[in-house]
C-alpha cells in the first residue's frame, strides 16, 4: 500500500493564474484536505464541484497556532497510514507553511513519503505588486511571532499573517521600536488576484480599522535615511569608524587606549551621578557617553589589527552563559546568595590558581573603592572582623596612631597613618553594609547643597567671602542644615 501525501501549492492568486498541472492534481480520486478554505482558487472550484475536506474548525479549537498545525499535521499522518492523500496549502507549499514543515519532520518516522508539488508563493505577486526587486536584499517574517532583534532595517522587510487587528497591534509596537511612528508602510491584500488591495500608511495607522484576512502580508521598505537609523547598533559603529577614518575627526583620530582612560572614568561618575538623581532623561545620555567609550576602544582595536567589537560581544556573551548555568545549564539555585557563591565558584576555576584572589582587582580602581574590594575579597576566605562594632575600635586605634604623628613632622608617617584610618573606616562600612563610595557621594552632594546656601546668602549681602568670619559662615552653614 502506498503511504504517502501529496503537497501542493494553491498560488497567491485566483483560478487564472493556477498551474494546469496543480488544477489535475485537485480534480483527482484522492481525498483533498485544504488547510483553509478561505482562497480565491478554492472559492472558484467549488463552483466546479470540487470535494474537498478543510481545517478551518481547527483553528477555533486552539488558542495557538502550534496547537492547530500539530493537530493538522497528525489527522493527515493518521490519513496517510491508510491511503494516499492530497493536502493543498495557498502560496507555495515551501513558502511560511509551518504544517508542511511539520509533515517533513515526521513523515520519515511514520514510514509516509512527502511529495511537493509546487504552486506560486505569494512573494511572486507581492514583488510584481510593489514593484520590488529581491535581489536588493529583503526579509520574510512571521507576524505571530515577531521579534525585534530579527528585523533588518536596511533590507525589504515582508511581513506575513498580517490577519486582524490583534496581529496587526503586535506588529506596529514592535515595528515602532525600530521605525519612526508615521514611517510609510504598505499593506497587501490577495495579490495578484483579481481582488488585489494595495494601501500606504504610517505606521501608527496600522491597527486603525482596517479591514484585514488572512491574503494580508505588509511591506516594509529600507531605510536609507542615517537620521531614521539612529536606534540601530550598527549605525553607532559605522558613526565611530567614520571618526577615525581618512575624512574623520582630527581629535579623534589621535585617540589611543591610553589617552581616553581619564574620560572613561569621567563618564562612568558622571553615571552614577544621573543613576543617584534618578534622572531618567540624563541617565540615557550618560550611559550613551559611557557607551562611546567603549565603542572607540573597540574601533581603535579593529584599527590596530588587534581586536573588534564583535570579540568584545562574544567575550562578555560567553562570561554571561559561562557564570549563569542556572539560567543556560542545568544548576539549580534557591536565592541570590546561592547565585553569587556559584559566581565565586566558576570565577576562581577561571583564574590561574597560584594567582593572589586580589590579583584580580583592577589596579586602574580608585583607592576607596579598590579598599571596599580588597576587604570583600579577603572576607570571603574569613580573613574579617566578626562585626562593625570590632572594627570600629581599630578605627579608634588608628586615630590615635594619627594623632600621634600629626604631632611629628614626618609627613610619609602622617599619610601612611591616614591611610590606616581610612582603610579602618572603609572596613565599618563594608561591615555595615553600606558602600563607602556611596556613603561619601551623599555627603558631597550634602556639602555642595549646603555651601551653595552659603555663597546665596554672601552674594545677598553684596560682600564678599572676605567680609565674614568663620563664626558667620557656619550660621549660614547651620540655617542650611535646619532648612533640610
């Protein structure tokens, strides 16, 4: 007995534009199973007497369409255990026709053989009616499921399954994290039917009451304009290269990795100090410096023949993977202090073992927080005060050792004990837990609130600093507290 299903493809269009071989195929003995009824060539040879068997109930069984192309896919298997059968799909049947994939997955296991037998994708018609040309680079994408990160914004963008306004919602928000919102689409609908529907729109207008079926794909043209590709990672890139190329900024051309440390640096405190205002709008602004950074590192590499940022994206790419196996692996974890202790784990297995576990503390951090990090570090292998209160009575003991020298003249024995007692105060803050960076940045952003009360009330007075003594200045100083 013969096990196999015959795959044919309706076309895009109606009964003119059908292959006269596809039309044998459909008026043949076996059973014909449509995967929908809802095309213009079925539609036509009904009139015909055609006997056929569609899914269309299938779809209102399921609240996904896996569920209904894994029902399909399976009734036509059962079916073809027993005889052979035709199952016709519109457009072509290798063309955005998940069953027929489905079919080809399966078939070999069943013992069925799968033959395909052609039919006009509707991307034939969509080109004609647009008036496209392929070959310039295009995109065809699933509108059920589509991801931002997939779409090329340079390249003919075809949307299909553009079918109700739902799908039609979904797309427009993802479209719009990519495109201006009033950036000209096209939707088409049966095309190169007799029944074909071209309509220009904005964006915005894509879900606006527009009668939408399942013959709807949108298209999408290119962007050419730079401006309207601002969001797009590779336009930062190709904004840099062109800094540091022949027609390029003089001042950016002579950049190196040593001579940008001091602005990196900058930017990232200028972060932070957008990340304690909990300013949105400059936190963006801030994070897109620090990006810049990072971004000209990475083109001065590619210059030198050294490295690009394609390497700096697959190095952190694999930390990421590497150090989170309870995400990408099989590790189980209850809490973040489980996460963390595994993190631990898989960074000492990455460093070389005769290796002090401070090593691994960048030498270019600035000395406060290089501290914070050498105490964390040595706490962990239980070289630490029990709690804050036993460090404070070295901070304690260091002031004394201050004192003591402060008395002297010797000004390396005066730094090396202020050095001890700062040390010793960065201990009772880890002990706190409270990060000594932060702690000091609240009381500079304290002290430049209060003396900015101080400079108002001079310039008020119409003296100058001069003209006040200490005493004074510190009444200001006191009104400004009270006023907090």
């Amino acid at each position: 007995m013969n096990r196999e299903i015959t795959v044919i493809g309706l076309g895009s269009g109606d009964l003119d534009q059908l292959p006269f071989g596809i039309y044998k195929l459909l008026k043949q003995e076996k059973p014909l199973f449509l995967r929908t009824r809802e095309h213009p060539v079925v539609l036509e040879l009904i009139d015909e007497g055609l006997v056929f068997e569609s899914f269309d109930d299938t779809y209102e069984k399921h609240e996904d369409f896996a569920g209904v192309y894994e029902e399909i896919t399976q009734f036509l298997l059962n079916k073809a255990e027993k005889e052979s059968i035709t199952y016709a799909v519109p457009g072509h049947p290798l063309v955005a026709e998940r069953t027929v994939q489905l079919l080809l997955e399966w078939a070999p296991k069943k013992d069925i053989e799968i033959h395909i037998q052609g039919g006009q994708s509707f991307l034939d018609a969509l080109f004609t009616a647009l008036k496209v040309d392929p070959i310039e680079g295009f995109q065809l994408l699933d509108g059920t499921s589509l991801k931002r990160d997939e779409i090329q914004i340079f390249q003919h963008v075809i949307i299909g399954q553009v079918y109700d306004p739902f799908v039609a919602s979904n797309i427009k928000l993802t479209l719009m994290e990519k495109y201006p919102h009033d950036y000209e689409v096209w939707l088409v609908t049966a095309a190169g039917s007799k029944r074909e529907k071209i309509r220009k729109l904005p964006l915005y207008e894509l879900d606006h009451g527009i009668t939408l079926d399942n013959l709807t794909s949108l298209y999408v043209p290119p962007i050419v304009e730079q401006e309207q590709a601002y969001k797009e990672f590779s336009t930062l890139r190709q904004i840099i290269a062109d800094l540091r190329g022949p027609n390029g900024c003089p001042w950016d051309l002579k950049q190196t990795h040593l001579s940008l440390k001091k602005y990196l640096i900058e930017e990232a405190y200028e972060l932070l100090a957008a990340i304690d205002q909990d300013d949105i709008g400059n936190m963006i602004e801030e994070l897109g410096d620090v990006l810049l950074q990072i971004m000209l590192h990475a083109q001065i590499g590619e210059d030198e023949g050294m490295f690009s940022i394609e390497d700096v994206l697959e190095s952190i790419s694999r930390k990421m993977v590497r150090r989170h196996p309870h995400v990408f692996g099989d590790v189980d974890v209850r809490n973040a202090e489980e996460v963390t202790a595994n993190w631990e784990k898989i960074k000492a297995m990455e460093k070389d073992r005769d290796d002090s576990i401070l090593a691994e503390t960048a030498k270019g951090l600035p000395a406060l927080i290089k501290a914070y990090k050498y105490q964390k570090k040595a706490g962990k292998l239980g070289f630490d005060w029990g709690e804050a209160q036993e460090a404070w009575e070295k901070v304690k003991e260091e002031m004394q050792e201050l004192e003591i020298e402060m008395a002297k003249v010797n000004k390396q024995e005066q730094m090396k004990e202020l050095g001890d007692l700062l040390f010793a105060v960065v201990n009772v803050a880890r002990l706190l837990n409270i990060h000594p960076e932060e702690a000091l940045e609240s009381t500079n952003e304290k002290f430049a609130r209060r003396f900015t009360y101080i400079e108002e009330k001079v310039r008020e007075s119409g003296k100058g600093f001069e003209a006040y003594t200490l005493e004074q200045l510190d009444q200001f100083w006191d009104e400004a507290k009270e006023k907090e």
